[in-house]
C-alpha cells in the first residue's frame, strides 16, 4: 500500500509499465432541462450563481468517458471500471480537513477524493466476452482495486462520503460475486491494503476502535505555535507548501485521523493485529509473505513541511503477529534540503523489498551529505541486506548520480537507473544482485530530455508473489522494451525484444501512419501477441489483441467505445513545425473546427494554449512531441473545447527556455518566452488560419504564469486567460518550477521573471480564475488575487473569477461549468465569437 507522492524519493522514479488507463474526454451530468445559456455569473457587482456556457460547449462536458482497464496477473483477464460525471459542488464542499500537507475527509477517515467508479465488470481477453458481477455494493463507489497474486480474487476499496463507508470487497473471479470482506478502512495516508503473496489474506491499515469523538478544532488555545532554528543549520531550500499544520491543535486532529491499526485479514474475514497502531507512511509485505516493512511517523511534527517529510521510523515486523524484528532507521524530521534539484536527504532512502529474492531490502543513501553542489565521485550507495538482517548489508552500487530504482529479474540480471537533474543525464546498468563482485554493464545513458535516443522501458510482468519483474524470454537472453518511438514525424510506439549479450534490439511492433497504437501488455512469454490501444484523429482509443506472429493478422477489438462529440467528428489536426528567430525549431498542433477551410473562409479567432519547458539543449528543444494521427479527444480542460464554438486553437506550442552547458535557462527566461510567442503568432497569421487581432493567449498553472508574462512584455495577444498560476516570485523564494536557486542567489531573475512587478504593462484584457483552495505549491489563491488587484489599481482591464472549494484542479461540475462560460465569454468580448473573422466586417 505504497504511497504515490513520495517527497523524499529522487525527482526521477524508475520507469515501469503500469497497466493502461483509457480516458477520452470526461462525463459530466447532463443539465438541466432547458437550460441552455448562461445565468449570470457571482462578482462583487452583484452577479449571482454558477454560470452555464453555451450548449455546444456544455455538451463537451456531457460527452461520455470511456472505462479504465486493469490487466490481470496473467494477462487474460481485464477488470473495466467506468468512472460517472464530475461531481456536483455539493459533493465538492462537504467537510474537509486540511493538514499536513493532506486533505482528509472526516467522515470516512480516508484521502478526499471525489471521483470514483460506479461500474464494475470484466472482460475475456481471449473472446472479449464480458462478465457481469453480482453482490457488488449499491451505490457502488471505487476508489481504488487490486488483483491477488494468484489472480483469483480481486479487491477494491468502497468509499461512500454520504454514508461514511470506507470498506474493502473482493470479488470471487470464478464465481463472478463480490463480498464485504472488512469494514473501517483508514485510507488518509495510502491505499490501506495489499495482498499477501499468497493471495490467502491482505494486510490492512484500520480505523482505531474506541478513539471517541475527534479533538474539538478551535475554541481556547493553550498556547502560542513556536518555532525555531540554528543558525548553523545551513542553507536549506525550503518549499511553498500548502495545508500544513499551524498549531498543537491541528497535530492532535491529524494523529486522530491519520493513526491506523495494520491488520492481516484471512479470506473469511478473521482478522489479527500487526503491531501498535500509529501514523503509518508506508506497509508493504516481503515476497515471501513473512515480513512486513513498516514506515511509521514519529514526533516532533513541523509546521513548515508536509507529513512525508516529518520524522519516522523504519522497521521490519513479523507478517504473522506483528512483532518487531528489526529497525532498519530512525530518520529526522527534514526541514528543506540543500539548494539544488538534485538535494535528497541523507540516511535511508527509497527503501524497498527485492522482488525477486524472498525477504531482501534494497535502498539508497547520499554519499555527499545528500548535496549536489559539494563534490564527490559517489553520489549515492545502493545498499542491499537479508533476512534475518543480523549481517550488516552489502554495497550493490556506487553511483556518480542519484538512485531512480531497479527493475528485477533473476539473481543475475536487473536493471539499475541513476539520473542527475542538472545535466539532464539518466544511465541504466545491468547488475547481478546476487553476484556482487561482477562489474555492472552500462546498457545506455543519455539526456532524459533526448526522445529521439529513448531506447525504451523495461517490459515488466507480476511474479506467483504479486510482485513485478522483468519479462524475460524462455532462453533467459533477452527481455523486452516498451517505447514512445519519439521522431521527427511524431510519436510511433514500439516494442522491442532486446538482446541482452549482444545488446541489439528487435522490433517487434511499430505503430503506424495513419493511425497511432500505443502497447499496453505481451500477453506471453515469447512476445508472440501484444494488447494494444488504438486510435486515429476521428475514431476513439479502443483496446486490441495484435498478433505479433503472423505479420498479415488484423488486429481483433476487444472494446468498441464510440465517439464521444460526434458532432465534432472531423475537426482537422495538424502537426505544424516552425522555427524561432534563434533557428530553434519549434512544433505545435494547431486544430480546426470541422468543415473550416481558411483559403475559402477566411481566418478565425484563435485560442493559442502552452506551457514553458526547461531545456539543457536547442536539439533537445527542438525535437517533435505527440503525434498527428491520435484521436482528436475534445476535453473541457484544455483549450480543444472552444472548437466546438467554431475557434482555431493552437494547441501545446513549443515555449522551450533552454540553458546550455552551465547557463541557467531563467537567465533569459523572458527574451526566449517572447521569441516562443512570435514564432507562434508568425505562423498561424502566415497560414491565414487567424489574423494578428484576434489572438488569445491561455495556460494553467505555470502556462498561467506564462500568460501574465507575455501579456506584460508583448502587445501579441489581445486577450488572455489565466487559471491558478503564480505572479509574485518573491512568494516561492527557495525555487519554482525547473529554478534551483534560490531567491537571494538570483534575485534578477526572479524580480524580472514575476509579471507582478510590470503589471502595470498589462494593456490587454486578462482574465484570472482560481480554486479558493488551491493545494499546489507556489500557487497561492492570493496569487491570482493581488495580480488582479494590481492590474485593476492600474487602471488595466481584469476578471477574477475565484472557484469555491476548489483545488489547484477544478472537481465540481458547476466550477467546470463556470470556468467554460467565463472563458467564452472572455473570447467574445476580446477577439470576438468563432467564425470568420471576414464575416463580422
């Protein structure tokens, strides 16, 4: 029940295959009847309500969503889970705790969430039959599911706000029927189960029995929040993080919620204790089923850092009844980390079972006081120990960057990766974990940033243990790799078998033009079949079964999802490509609605969309993202919607802010930002597909960021839309974004960076939207709410449109509604409604 948000791991995972998640575009309810413009809109003006946009951009968000897919063990059988409309704000604003750096929901002691699965079934891989499951709970709620080992079972968490449920079922395969297996889950601080390996029980994290009611929030305090530091601490990065606690008061609340009970249940509902109750981060139970490692938080908490990085305590605990049999840590509370996107802290790091050895621990520790500016030739040491953990554990690598996992296969054979964010560099060597005296093979090492050389992740399959391993074939020389298959004509996923001796590549599968097909599994050994996601620009991603062996074999459908808006089918997609006043090639997707030839109808208003990217360099910059022939998926998030009110959009245009050999990128962040825009601008004019005065510019987040900055220092845009961006660099002093440094050791940079600081330029209408509880570091509510404030004490012209109950993402299907129909509006007023620009002459 591994956490997935992991502060204290290396900013670069491991690459691993997950299972495939299809989405198009998002349902949302339907409106209601009849209405089909927009109310008015709340503002200090007197406007009232949630506002509706247009139906044609109302029924972008009624278009339905395809199921989620979740391949079992052996790969024959798939778990379909369909997620229901967004949620209505009702749903969005019911209690909510804000701590340590979580957000909980009270009632059902669990992570707030407010999007779960409301159908559940599963489907043949051989037939694509589907089977019903009977005994499922009503209303049924998932939030999350999980295969046992031996594929038999599988479990789901039902968590139901209304009724405060929080459960674990489990279906019966075989028989087709769900059951209750365990009430009171406690999922705050992770998914609260995993299989035994084998597949016999779970563990568990429980609500506490008899904790009583919940500390009273407020009311009289006992005393003052004191904190304090030393003044040989150091120089230490501090982040902007959002719900923290403030007091002694919201540490009882958060020991309330988040202590938990580990428990192994049987599959007939007997339960035993594991240990003491506590905040636990992390459980996770050895291959062979004996041994639970258990990562518990301890006291003194912060106010200044979220509960990942609070201190705790690593141990070993018997699987069977729970008691101690080693302590492999006791960590400190960690209060920021060096300068330097590269800083981790020291001691323990990214700890986790071997999965191809019975009980074996592996993890990392920083040689170099865990900072990247002091020299050092070793990095980090990746250490590796057994049970019964009575020897001190042996050295498995030393690396000249930081640890980013392994990937296991056999005593002989795994993949170990290192990366270093400041050069960009990743490596991945071949080790023989059981042979420790045997030198690793470097198999590449590249830019992270260099598509075009990515050769590949490593195939990977679940073990009899539940655990995942490298595929590998029956002659034990190759395994398999799964790639975007990035290239000057766009992404063409592949995969290949891979030869681990001679280190040569096969190609085994190749998507195509005119279609895009991405692998999702081998469903063998051999790599003689493969399950594939397929699409192209008018037809929906549907699932396949490709045989790999006879070249001439169509693929066969195994779901048959249809267009979700086809009354957009046939919207043009082009990838276009173009350069910058610096020769930096540059690419964008620029799309149009259906039917619209600009030679025969004139331009349109354009929506132009981005977000900036930091580059090491201009070749990395310059090379090609995503692909023409990908279904044309019309979501409400992103600026595809407003081709259905008849706009051009230009879609991800390149914003690259490279910095080669020792530059920093942000030293002529803003020279290259504009040279970005002018290319764009250029070219969508030069194509006649818009003209100069009707261009808008949008992002979110730091594409919001973006927005302020080129409405600020460039006339090029009429209008723009800014959702939960961050304006005032001053309020994220110890780094934003790519930034590693800190605001005193680049004070320039981050005074002529912040838009805030030349609000006063701002000649061109901007509209801000924000979630009133933004959770994203850096992008404060009072961001969007002092930018707007400037630009209107400025006598600029300004919209501040701020979404209640709202995160840095918007959930609440009135909030999407909303921030549509602002948008709209916001266009009509500024570049004028969506049709030829000629026509309105």
């Amino acid at each position: 029940m591994a956490r997935n948000d992991r502060r204290r791991r290396a900013r670069w995972g491991s690459l691993v295959m997950g299972m495939a998640l299809l989405a198009v575009a998002p349902l949302a309810l339907a409106a209601p009847a009849g209405k089909t413009s927009a109310p008015p809109v709340a503002s200090a003006k007197g406007e009232q309500g949630y506002a509706l946009p247009s139906a044609a951009l109302q029924a972008v968000v009624d278009a339905p969503r395809a199921p989620t897919l979740s391949l079992s063990p052996r790969r024959d059988i798939a778990a379909m889970l369909q997620t229901p409309s967004l949620p209505s704000i009702a749903e969005v604003a019911q209690p909510e705790l804000k701590l340590a750096g979580l957000r909980i929901n009270p009632a059902t002691h669990a992570a707030s969430r407010f999007s779960f699965g409301n159908k559940l079934w599963l489907l043949n891989v051989a037939d694509g039959k589907e089977r019903q499951i009977t005994g499922l709970p009503q209303p049924l709620s998932i939030a999350g599911m999980a295969w046992s080992p031996d594929q038999q079972y599988l479990a789901f968490n039902q968590v139901h706000a209304a009724s405060g449920a929080n459960e674990l079922w489990i279906v019966d395969i075989a028989a087709g029927s769900a059951r209750r297996l365990l009430s009171d889950l406690n999922t705050v601080l992770g998914d609260g189960y995993t299989w035994l390996p084998d597949s016999r029980g779970l563990v568990v994290t429980q609500q506490l029995k008899g904790q009583g009611p919940a500390p009273a929030a407020g009311g009289v305090p006992a005393g003052p929040a004191i904190q304090q530091t030393e003044a040989d601490a150091g120089v230490r990065a501090i982040r902007t993080y959002q719900d923290l606690l403030k007091n002694e008061a919201d540490a009882r609340l958060f020991d309330y919620y988040a202590s938990a009970q580990p428990v192994r249940v049987t599959l007939n509902g007997v339960t035993t204790p594991l240990s003491s109750s506590g905040v636990y981060l992390d459980l996770d139970v050895s291959p062979d089923g004996r041994f639970l490692l258990a990562e518990r938080v301890l006291r003194p908490y912060s106010y200044l850092v979220p509960a990942d990085d609070f201190p705790r305590r690593i141990e070993v605990l018997s699987a069977v009844d729970g008691t101690l049999q080693h302590t492999v840590s006791t960590l400190p509370l960690v209060e920021g980390l060096p300068t330097g996107n590269d800083a981790v802290p020291t001691g323990v790091r990214s700890i986790s079972w071997r999965a191809d050895a019975p009980a074996t621990l592996v993890w990392a520790e920083a040689q170099d006081g865990g900072d990247p500016n002091r020299a050092a030739k070793v990095r980090d040491a990746v250490l590796m120990q057994a049970a019964p953990f009575d020897t001190p554990p042996i050295t498995l690598a030393q690396l000249g960057s930081r640890y980013a996992g392994i990937q296991w296969g056999r005593g002989d054979l795994a993949l170990l990766n290192e990366s270093w964010w400041k050069s960009r560099e990743v490596k991945q060597w071949r080790i023989a974990p059981d042979q420790a005296e045997q030198a690793p093979q470097l198999l590449s090492s590249r830019s992270s940033q260099d598509r075009y050389n990515d050769p590949g992740r490593p195939g990977l399959v679940r073990d009899v243990n539940g655990r995942a391993r490298l595929q590998i074939t029956a002659d034990g020389r190759s395994i398999f790799l799964y790639g975007q298959g990035a290239s000057p004509e766009g992404d063409r996923p592949f995969v290949d078998r891979f030869d681990l001796d001679s280190k040569q590549a096969t190609r085994l599968f190749h998507s195509q033009a005119p279609g895009y097909a991405a692998p999702v599994a081998l469903l063998d050994q051999e790599g003689t079949s493969l399950l594939i996601t397929r699409e192209t620009p008018d037809e929906p991603t549907n699932v396949y079964v490709q045989s790999l062996a006879d070249a001439t074999a169509a693929p066969r459908a195994l779901t048959h999802f249809a267009h979700p808006l086809p009354q957009l089918r046939g919207v043009s997609k082009e990838q276009i490509r173009y350069k910058r006043n610096d020769g930096v090639d540059l690419t964008a997707t620029l799309m149009l609605p259906p039917g619209y030839n600009p030679k025969k109808d004139g331009p349109l208003p354009l929506l132009m969309w981005a977000y900036p990217g930091e580059y090491k360099t201009a070749a990395a910059a310059s090379q090609v993202t995503d692909s023409p022939y990908r279904f044309n998926a019309i979501s409400y998030w992103g600026p595809q919607a407003f081709l259905a009110k008849g706009y051009a959009v230009l879609v991800s245009p390149s914003m690259p802010i490279i910095g080669e050999g020792d530059k920093e990128p942000n030293d002529t962040y803003l020279p290259q930002l504009i040279a970005n825009a002018e290319a764009a601008v250029d070219e969508v004019v030069r194509r006649g597909v818009t003209d100069r005065d009707h261009i808008a510019i949008g992002g979110h987040s730091y594409g919001a960021f973006m927005t302020a900055n080129l409405l600020a220092h460039t006339r090029l845009f009429k209008a723009g839309i800014a959702r939960s961006g961050a304006y005032n660099r001053t309020l994220t002093p110890f780094g934003f974004q790519a930034e590693e440094r800190n605001y005193w050791q680049a004070q320039d940079v981050y005074q002529k960076m912040s838009p805030f600081n030349y609000a006063d330029k701002i000649k061109d209408p901007i509209l801000f939207i924000h979630g009133v509880d933004d959770n994203n570091s850096g992008t404060f509510p009072i961001q969007s709410e002092r930018m707007f404030a400037a630009v209107k004490g400025l006598g600029g012209t300004a919209r501040l449109v701020m979404l209640p109950n709202e995160s840095h993402a918007y959930r609440a299907r009135e909030s999407i509604m909303t921030m549509l129909a602002e948008s709209e509006r916001w266009l009509e007023q500024t570049v004028g409604p969506g049709t030829p620009i000629k026509k309105k002459r």
